[in-house]
C-alpha cells in the first residue's frame, strides 16, 4: 500500500540512506539541516511502510523550489515518481504557489524526460555546477 507523509525531524537518517543508494546529493549532516530548515517540507513516498522516494520543497511566499527529488532505482519507471510529483504539484497549490523551481544536470537525461512530461521548462543554467563538471538545467513550471 502506498502512503506519503511528512518526514520527522528526527528521521533525517532515513533520507540519507535513500540518498547514499540514489542520486548521493548530501551528507548526513547536510541531510539532518534539510530536516530542520524552517520553510522546508521533506515528504516521503512509502510502499508498504518502506521509504521508497523523497522530495524536499523549501516554499517562500508564492515560489518553491525543489531541492531534492528521487525514487528508489528498483522502483523507478514504474509510476510512482509522477505519483510523487502529481502530490508535490497537488500540494504547492494548495498552499497558492504560483511557480515551482528546480535544477537538474544536463547529463541526466532521464530526469530531463520527467520534468518535461510535467511541463517544466529550462530557463537557465549554471555552467559547472555539478562535481562531475556537468552544467545545472533550471527549470521551472508555473503553476
């Protein structure tokens, strides 16, 4: 059964671990400040009481911006990350948001896809910004 709910401050750990077998975006510490930054929303996605996707949207006023997305790699192209997205959409609107931000790289071509589907468009990009030397998309949706 899936369920989507408000991660608990003190289950920051969870997230790291999601992170650590996805995408490897931030430390435990940089993981447990998400948590705790005020205007920061950290939901999880769980299958059968199992974490298997995470979002974080820092709202601010009528904007919010997506710092953090992913879906377990066995769960992936299977639905439930526009599950997740439909949700996080869903929920931005009921709080008036008016436009929904996030960065991808531009090697990352599958996310690219994803974004797309939900009509996100690139308005910019960061050159070098990734680890890897790749450049940051930014895209954004109106809402």
């Amino acid at each position: 059964m899936i369920s989507i709910k408000q991660i608990d401050q003190k289950e920051f750990e969870l997230c790291y671990e999601l992170d650590s077998n996805t995408i490897c975006l931030w430390t435990k510490k940089q993981w447990q400040s998400e948590c705790n930054k005020r205007g920061n929303k950290v939901i999880a996605m769980l299958l059968n009481k199992k974490i298997i996707g995470i979002y974080v949207v820092q709202i601010i006023i009528d904007e919010a911006q997506i710092n953090y997305f992913s879906i377990k790699e066995n769960f992936r192209q299977k639905g439930y990350g526009s599950q997740l997205m439909t949700y996080l959409i869903k929920e931005c609107e009921k709080l008036n948001v008016k436009k929904l931000l996030l960065e991808v790289s531009e090697c990352n071509l599958i996310a690219e896809s994803f974004y797309c589907k939900f009509n996100f468009l690139t308005v910019g990009k960061r050159k070098k910004y990734y680890k890897d030397g790749a450049d940051a998309l930014l895209k954004e949706k109106k809402l």
